[in-house]
C-alpha cells in the first residue's frame, strides 16, 4: 500500500511517501517541503502549494493520502492557511477518487513514537529509525509527512468517504482490482 502524508501549512507543506504494510517493513518513496514565499498574495501561495501537491499525486499515484488535522491555534492567521492547505489536498484527492483519511498530531506521535505528547525531535529520530534512513528527515515538515503516512499504514482509522480494510484482508482478486485503479490513476 502506497501512503502520501501531508503536512499542511502555507509557508511548508511537508509531502512523503511511504510504501508498506501493517506489521511490515516500511520503505520512504519520496519526500519534499512544498514552499510559498510569504510575501505573496494568499492566492498564489496557495497555487504554488497545490501544484505541488498535484505534482506527487501525479508522479506517486499513492493508495490513500493522510493529511494532519487542523486544529484551533492562537495564531488565527496560521490555522487558517493550515486548513486551506488541508482543503487542497482533500480536494486534489478527490478529484483522482483517492481515499482520505485525517490523523491528529497525537495521533500520529503516539503512532510513530509512542507517546502522543513526543516532540519533533523525537518524531524525526523515530521517522528516520522506522524507514531505515541515514539521517533524520528536515526540515521538521518532512519528517511530520512521513509519520502522516506511517501512522495511516499501522492505523488506517479516520478515513473519509470509504471504509478502510486492512490490505492483508483483500482478496486475491480485490488485490488485483486496487491494483489495476491505481495503474489506471497513473496514466491517467
């Protein structure tokens, strides 16, 4: 199973792409910061975002996406652009009927770390551990996407629209099924 994690924000949006299976190796696929300079007007910050998004769903043509809940922040300006990032990527996904799941940040610590109160450190040194890596994925972002995907691939709950299966529990012939849509989304 193909995961792309983002993690929504409108200066960052870290993307990363995991293939595995629960209770199995993981193995990173690709992972990039999507960037937008503040200086611009919001709407072609969000253009940038959103091509870029388009960009890995095109060139990864991942199972699912799992993206970071928006939670209320102090800083209303910075939940506000993190949920529109949020929506691009729920809509991108949408369009390439792609299922959706959403994970919170507690969730996705206590999936990768243990602990739903880890730290970012914490995150990147367990990212890196998990998928083999030499060195801790950077910036933060990067890391946070990748730990979207790995928590979407030990726990797939908080999918939107469809129910999720776990991939084991698929016949040989719904197997064969995903995997002739997702070729189909590819050349699409």
């Amino acid at each position: 199973m193909r995961v792309l994690g983002v993690d929504p924000g409108l200066t960052r949006c870290g993307l990363g792409v995991v293939d595995g299976l629960p209770g199995r190796r993981l193995r990173m696929v690709a992972v990039d910061v999507a960037t937008s300079e503040p200086g611009l007007d919001v709407d072609q910050r969000l253009l940038r975002i959103e091509r870029r998004i388009e960009e890995y769903l095109e060139e990864y043509a991942p199972d699912t996406v799992a993206v970071e809940r928006v939670f209320a922040q102090h800083n209303v300006s910075t939940v506000m652009g993190t949920a529109q990032v949020a929506g691009l990527a729920l809509v991108a996904a949408a369009r390439r009927r792609i299922p959706v799941a959403m994970h919170t940040p507690s969730e996705v610590k206590a999936a990768v770390t243990g602990s739903g109160r880890a730290d970012k450190a914490q995150v990147q040194q367990m990212v890196r551990r998990l998928l083999e890596l030499e060195v801790a994925p950077r910036p933060a972002d990067a890391a946070d996407a990748l730990a979207l995907a790995i928590c979407h691939l030990w726990r797939p709950a908080g999918a939107i629209g469809a129910p999720q299966r776990a991939p084991g529990s698929l016949t040989p012939a719904q197997r064969a099924w995903a995997a002739a849509e997702q070729a189909a989304r590819r050349r699409a």
